[in-house]
C-alpha cells in the first residue's frame, strides 16, 4: 500500500548498506551471490586452487593430461583470455579432466540459434567451435587449448550481447544494480566462479529463466503472432532482459501476472501469488535491495483513506480504540498521541484537514504480520495481508501499488533465515537482512504457455493499449 511520510522509513539507518553481489545481472560490481567457486579454478598449472568461496566443491585432478593443456593454453592464450587464464595458472575451464566436455556441444547449439536473442549467429562463428570441438577429441594438448580458447572468447561475447543493457522504463532505487554493459571479462569471472560450471552452461545460467522460457515461446509460435502481438512479446522480453540470472540471490514481482518469484544457488527456490496496484494506483517498475522487514507492523493511513472510511465511522459514533487505530500528532519519527476529541472530524471527512491514523498490530492489520523493505520515495514495499480472499481471483490488481504477499511467512523464513514466529512480538520491530537482497519490480504481460503464447490485459497501459 502506497502512503506518506512513513516513519518506518527512519529505520533504514539500521540495515546494512552492503549492496549485494550481481553478476550477470549488468550490476556495477560483479561476482556470483552464494555460489560456492572452485571446481574449475587454480593457482597454477599443476596444481588446481581452492575454493575462495565456501563451498566443498571437488577440484579437478591435476592428470598429466590437464597440466599439458594448461601448458598449451599457456602457449596459446591471448588478449583477454590471457589475462583471465592467468589468473587461473592457466588452468582449462572447459577441459577441466583434459578433454572439452559435453557442456562445449550445448553450447554451440545455443550460439547457432542466437537470432532467438535477437543476435546474429555469424559472429560467434559456431561452424568453426564445433570444427575445434572435433579437433580436440583426439585429446592433443595444443587442440583442447585451441578449442578451450575459443570456447571462452565465444562465450564472453555471446553472453554480454544476450544482457547488453535495453531501454527498459525502469527506476533503479538501488544505482548499483543499474545496468552496464557486462565486459568479456566479468563474463568469464562469473563462469569461472559458479559451483558447477557444465550445468551453468548447459541451463544458460547467465540469463533469467523467466526470460529463457519466453524467449524460446516466441521462437516457436513467432510465426502466430500478429505484428501487434510479436511488437508486444518483444517488450516483456526486453524487460525480462534485464532480470538477474538465477545464480543471484534476489526477488522479482511480475506486476502483469501479479506473481512473486525467488532464487538463489541456480534455480528457483519459490513463487507465490501477489496483489499488485490497480489501474489507478499501479505497481511502478522498479529496482531496489530489500534491507530489512518490519515485524508487527503499524499500517500509516492514507489521509485520503483516512477521509473516506475511517473519519464517517468515527462521525457515527465510533471509538478509534475500538477501530484498533491511534491518532498521532505529526509524520515525525517523535510524533505524539492525540485525543480523539481534538480532531476536528467534520473537517477530515470533508478534506479540509489531514490527520494521522495509524494502524495498531494485530490479526487484521492490513499490513498483517510483516513487511519487507526497500526505501524508496514512492513508499513501495512487499507486505503481509490478513485478506487472502483476493489471491484466488485470476485478476488481482487491487493494492494501492505495494505487493501483498500469499505467503509471507515463507519469504520471511527465506529472507531472515528462520520463521517470522521465531522473533519477539513487539510492535514495528525493524530487523535487518544479513544480506540485502535485489527485488525487480517488473511488467511481461506476455507469457509462455504450454501451447504457445498468452497476452494478459495491458492493465497499466505499457504496452500501449488495456
């Protein structure tokens, strides 16, 4: 829910200012969220490094095999790929036993469907990868480190080409998690840093899954659309774009669909149905970092609010105590009680004077039980609510622009790392995150289906039509 002068907002001061790691989400600072490094990764050529992050991750054995091509690859390498391999004493990312693994083929059959991305396939040259790839079977030295170079260099390009920046109508509260052209590399750090590198590969861990599985709907049913439709698919593609790969721990609420998504270490870890705004109030595309949750909260009355349902009942005879409300004498962090009696309600109900209500904690604040908090200066945040009623309807646009949450309790469990009813009762207890977390504000009206594609109601208007 949307309103003013939140005092909670004083709060922020408590949660920690550490941005959280982005890589591949075209944040400014790169490295892999959570993700344990090491399998692929060494000091020098004979003997493999370990993990700088933690993690258990089996390093590969330091065979006569692996040390050879190390040594070619030592030979061969240049340019940015030198300067990366070196970093690694040369050790082989994509032959990490000796030979090019089965990660190498997936991969060229991506770079051969690249237009999928809206890329062309000729400049990664897949012809000549998957020419190198055969060469290296005969497992010489010198044409593993041929192909593993190559490899590398494709990748890095590809991979920055698939998350260059677009112009997404995006506010990035957060100026660290705005978009930057990803350099070859931060792409090949990332890939030399995720816990299980053939998988990465083969999942194209590097992008969104939300943004895989519609890019790969329009490839299929393309020829379906109308021009209308494929100009509407191209916009929530661009906007899923722009979404963070699943290797980062971080949140993304989908506006359109009015559902909540979560992931962390590679995948999806959970999804819930939300409310989001209503055409009048509408949820902003927006990017911040949730820093800290509000348990027991007070729920700031909008003074409209306040006029149109609160001050008629207390004309009617109503006591605030009895509504479960308090009146408060400012905005101000120091804001005093004030009497029922010394507020002019006539004038209230009339608009003619703004008063401030706020919501005592309890069963049916609309609040409910938490909130998860991002500052921003539009007061959007992810909140509990006590009225589940709204989540079973297919259109669930009914919140004055934050996201009321079907299952709080689980994102709090996910976000503070133990269960809302493990902590005091007090009210408006603020308790930061060990680690803030990214949350993407987004609108993808088109969305896959088994069958094809499927264009939800343009409720906001972004698309250019309802």
């Amino acid at each position: 829910m949307r309103h003013a002068c939140i005092p909670t907002l004083l709060l922020m001061a408590l949660a920690p200012a550490l941005a959280p790691a982005a890589p591949l989400s075209h944040a400014r600072k790169t490295g892999v969220s959570k993700a344990p490094a090491g399998k692929h990764t060494t000091k020098k050529a004979a003997q493999p490094r370990k993990a700088a992050t933690p993690g258990k991750i089996a390093a590969p054995k330091a065979s006569a095999e692996t040390r050879a091509v190390a040594v070619a690859i030592r030979a061969q390498a240049g340019g940015v790929s030198r300067s990366f391999y070196a970093g690694r004493g040369f050790w082989p990312l994509w032959a990490a036993d000796g030979k090019i693994g089965p990660e190498a083929g997936a991969f060229v059959a991506m770079l051969e469907q690249s237009d999928r991305d809206g890329l062309n396939a000729a400049k990664y040259d897949p012809a000549k990868l998957a020419r190198l790839i055969a060469a290296a079977r005969a497992r010489d030295p010198a044409a593993v480190a041929q192909a593993e170079i190559a490899l590398s260099n494709a990748l890095a390009r590809y991979v920055a080409d698939v998350r260059r920046p677009v112009k997404v109508a995006t506010t990035y509260v957060d100026t660290a998690l705005k978009p930057s052209r990803l350099r070859p590399a931060d792409v090949l750090a990332t890939a030399a840093s995720v816990s299980d590198f053939p998988a990465w590969v083969e999942v194209a861990g590097w992008s969104n899954p939300l943004y895989l599985r519609l890019r790969d709907a329009i490839a299929r049913n393309g020829d379906a659309l109308t021009p209308a439709e494929r100009r509407r698919a191209a916009l929530s593609l661009d906007r899923a774009r722009m979404l963070p790969s699943p290797w980062v721990r971080h949140i993304v609420v989908d506006a359109a669909s009015a559902r909540l998504f979560y992931y962390e270490g590679g995948r999806q870890r959970g999804t819930m149905r939300v409310v989001t705004g209503t055409v009048e109030t509408p949820t902003p595309m927006l990017t911040g970092t949730v820093r800290y949750a509000i348990l027991n909260p007070y729920w700031n009355v909008p003074t409209d609010l306040a006029a149109r349902r609160i001050a008629p009942k207390v004309l009617g005879g109503a006591k605030l105590a009895s509504l479960r409300y308090e009146a408060l004498s400012d905005w101000t962090a120091d804001a005093a009680p004030l009497a029922q009696s010394a507020i002019d309600w006539e004038a209230v109900a009339a608009g003619k004077q703004d008063v401030r209500l706020r919501q005592l904690p309890g069963g049916n604040n609309a609040m409910g039980k938490v909130k998860f908090m991002f500052p921003n200066d539009q007061g959007i945040y992810l909140h509990d609510t006590p009225d589940k009623s709204l989540m079973a309807k297919p259109d669930r646009h009914f919140s004055n622009g934050c996201v009321r949450l079907e299952d709080a309790p689980a994102l709090g469990r996910w976000l503070l790392g133990k269960p809302l009813s493990a902590w005091p009762k007090k009210p408006e207890q603020a308790v930061p995150l060990d680690q803030p977390v990214p949350v993407y504000l987004t609108y993808l009206p088109a969305t896959p289906t088994e069958g094809g594609i499927a264009f939800l109601p343009d409720v906001y208007g972004r698309d250019g039509g309802k």
